[in-house]
C-alpha cells in the first residue's frame, strides 16, 4: 500500500493550524489503501496525553478531508484507520500512526498505511476436483483476533503449484487437468500473507468400497455409488475386511487374517501389490488415511494391559507410535479432512464416547454424552460434521443407529430408526450422502446390507446392494483413480 497524499498548503491563522488528507481510494489492487475499504478514519490525539484534538473520516464521495483550528506547536498523533463501510465501521483493514507538530497553516500529511491481515486460510468444497470439472475455493483474511479482514476481489491472487494437474483462476476456481495431488495457494497482495490448501484431482466416478461374505470368507468389492458395476477385488480363502480408501484415492487399506491373525495391509484401488504394514501377536484393527496419504492409524491391543489404544505408523509400516495410551479402551480412528485432528471412541469415561484429539495425540475433547455407546466417527469432507453410530434402547434390547453431529459435538441429529443395526457409516465425496450397513433380517444377524441415504435427514434411503449375504463396513471414496 502507498501512500496517503495531498496537493498544496494553504494560508490559516498565525497561531493555528490543521492537517488535510487526501485519499486515492482504489479500484485495483496495489493502490493507496486495501481495495476493499469504503472509508478512513482520522484520529489526531495529543502526544504526551493522548487526548483526542480531532477526528474525520474521507470516504470514496469524500476523498478529501481536513481537521482545523489546532494550536501551533501542538505536537500530535495521527492514527489513520480504513475499513470495509463508508460509516467508518467493521473491522479495521489497515492502520498505521504518524508523529506532526502544527504548523501555522494547514498542511498535507502522506503516509503509508500497513494491513491488519495476519493469516489466511483457503477453503474448498471438498477435498477432490474431477478432471474436467471445477471447483469453487474461498480465501478468508484474518487479524490477529481471529477477526475476519475483508479483502477486496481483485487484491488476492490465486496460484497453483503444478499446472498439470490444476489451474486456478483469478477468482479462486480450480479446474481439475490430470490425475494427482496440488496445492493451491491465495496470496493478498496487500498484506504479502498467503495460505493454501491441498486438493486431489481424479478421473472416474464415485465408488464405494466394502467387504462381503458372498463368495465364502469375507473378500473387498467395488461399486459404483448406485451399487452398479460390482468387482472383488480381493480373492484368497482368508478374511479381508474394512477397506478404507486413501484420500488420493489410489490405494486401500485394510485388515485381515491372511496370515495368522488381524493385522493392517495396503493395497493398489484395484486390489494388486498387497502390502503387510504390522506384524504383531496382537490384533490390529480399523486402518484410516491421514490426507496426504503418507500415514495409517488403526486400533490394537498390542500394549502390555491389552486394552485397545490408537497407533499411527507411516504408510510403510515404520515409525509406530501409541497416540493414547489409556488404560480404557480407544477404538476406531477417523483423520480430519485438514489433517489436524483424529477423531475415535473411547471408554475412558464409562461407556464408548466420540472423541477428538490432536493429530499427536494431544488434547484429547470428549465429543458425546449418552447412557449407552457411541462408535465409529466418520468426518464430513468439509471437516465441519461428524457421522457415527449410537445405541438407542429398543423395547427390551437395543440396536445401533446413525447419527450426524457438528465437529465439536453440538447439534446431534438422528437419520436412522429402524429395528435392526444400523452402522459403520461415512461420507460421500460432496458431503450430500452417508453410505452405512442395515441388518434387514435382525432375527438371523446374517443379512447386511449397504444402504446410501441423504446426510441432513436420513431421506432418499437406498438399497445399493441386495444380497442375502453380510455386506459390510462401507467406505465411500473421495479421490477414485
């Protein structure tokens, strides 16, 4: 930003003066002030009392202002302030203070105003663009208060670290090109902040990935959203169960029994290259992707109590780390769509409860308070709600139901009420729909199917699979290669 300025002097009393400013209000980015701001407020206090002698505000009708009759000498202050309203309101967009002594006439004061911006975050609909297709991102400006900085349309400029993979217009859409991960980064040029967030780009339509017992022991099966164009993608006499796509889509994760007993494997999306990622006596259960896809939490009884506690290990296997650590029971990891956090179930408290905790493992928050259990998070794309699966008293039993809450454990709303076991549910990619398992036949236990319903109501309920086998623990993919 540059500076504020003014023309001439002009002749006042001998034994008073003033100060005039002129503002150049922009209509481009690089301009006087922030291209956003309507108004700015002038504030001239005394130096050593800090007592206000004047104040004006010049807004784009009135560009040029003036503040007289101040005595001679006086030394003063000067606080010029912009702002998103001609009225001088809103949160500051920039500031800045300069030091005059009156003079005997008016005079011109130039100054350069610095911006209150002090991080930005940029925001997508989800976490994957389609080749082809597009996608709206936000950039919101903040203070150091964690205030929102109104930033002018034309002062944010868009970038994207691989153009083959995405392009970014001037206005914050990125256009998905080839298959990969990008980041896209929006820089106000104002203030020289910028801050980004990381998409991936993919070439073919939802799947959903989930385990069956239809042909014997329990195999992985991919199917399109509608529950058309069925593959297994597994085969062998052992069980595989619990895929769990890679937020880039490229690989699974999974737990199985091929080779003795529960461990974590990983896997190409179309089910070659296994990989065995653990290798303990105990069981290792529940794999989920940290977004950038370099590492896996699950769920073990491998400590020495044999209670349940988190681990996370790079995507390799290498580098495991105990996250809880708790005497109680912590059960089913989820990793928030921005990395920063994983949710899971715990009994620390009594009965399994949702909580939150730093990807670290620090600051664990219970999320829930209910008399029965709450199990299996599953985070929405956009990270701000939460699905899993509560117990509900039903005549002389109970059975499980899904439920929705926001991400910090306010606003819980029930989908399903159904006399059999609704569970396991996640998220399509756009956050519109939750795929899940329903017993339909609670009298057997054998008959699960795969069932999609809207997110806000539990509506539109859809059978996907229909088979009278136990399909189970589906995984909508968000980034299918």
């Amino acid at each position: 930003m540059a500076a504020l300025c003014g023309c001439s002097t002009t002749t006042a009393p001998v034994d008073t003066g003033g100060f005039r400013f002129t503002v150049d209000f922009p209509q481009v980015e690089a301009a006087l002030v922030p291209t956003g701001s309507q108004s700015v407020r002038f504030v001239i206090k005394t130096k050593g009392t800090q007592v206000v002698v004047g104040t004006t505000l010049a807004t784009r009708s009135n560009p040029t202002v003036s503040v007289g009759g101040l005595p001679a000498g006086l030394e003063c202050i000067i606080r010029a302030s912009a702002y998103p309203t001609a009225e001088g309101s809103g949160i500051m967009q920039a500031t800045v203070e300069v030091e005059r002594t009156v003079g005997s006439g008016i005079q011109d004061v130039p100054f350069t105003m610095v911006s209150t911006v002090a991080q930005v975050s940029v925001s997508a609909p989800g976490p994957t663009v389609f080749v082809g297709g597009s996608s709206q991102l936000t950039a919101t400006a903040r203070n150091a208060s964690n205030a929102i900085v109104i930033v002018g349309a034309s002062a944010w400029r868009w970038t994207t670290s691989d153009a083959a993979v995405a392009t970014v217009a001037s206005n914050g859409v990125v256009t998905g090109v080839g298959a990969g991960t990008v980041t896209i980064t929006a820089t106000d040029t104002e203030s020289g902040i910028s801050g980004s967030a990381l998409l991936h780009v993919t070439t073919t339509a939802d799947q959903i990935a989930f385990h069956s017992n239809r042909s014997g022991s329990a195999q992985i099966y991919v199917m399109d959203a509608d529950g058309s164009n069925l593959t297994r993608i597994t085969s062998n006499t052992a069980n595989d169960r619990g895929p769990v796509w890679s937020f880039a889509g490229d690989r699974m994760a999974f737990y199985s029994d091929r080779d003795g007993n529960w461990e974590i494997y990983t896997m190409a999306a179309d089910g070659s290259a296994p990989v065995r990622i653990t290798n303990d006596p105990a069981d290792d259960f529940r794999p989920c992707w940290s977004p950038d896809g370099t590492r896996i939490a699950f769920y073990s009884n491998r400590s020495p109590d044999a209670s349940w506690d988190i681990y996370v290990a790079h995507a390799d296997g290498s580098g495991l780390t105990n996250l809880t650590a708790n005497a109680a029971d912590d059960q089913y990891p989820a990793w928030s769509p921005d990395s920063t956090r994983i949710a899971f179930a715990s009994k620390r408290d009594g009965p399994l409860h949702i909580y939150v905790m730093s990807a670290s493992g620090a600051n664990p928050t219970r999320l829930t308070d209910t008399q029965y259990d709450d199990w299996a998070p599953s985070w929405s794309p956009d990270g701000t709600r939460i699905a899993f699966q509560r117990v509900y008293a039903a005549g002389a039993g109970y059975n499980w139901e899904v439920c929705t809450m926001n991400a910090d454990g306010t606003s819980i709303v029930r989908l399903t009420d159904y006399p059999g076991d609704d569970k396991f549910p996640t998220w399509s990619r756009d956050g519109s729909r939750i795929v899940f398992t329903r017993d339909i036949d609670p009298g057997d236990g054998e008959d699960f199917e795969v069932f999609s319903m809207r997110a806000t109501d539990g509506g539109d309920l859809r059978n996907l699979t229909g088979n009278a086998s136990a399909d189970e623990r589906p995984n909508w993919c968000w980034a299918p290669q």
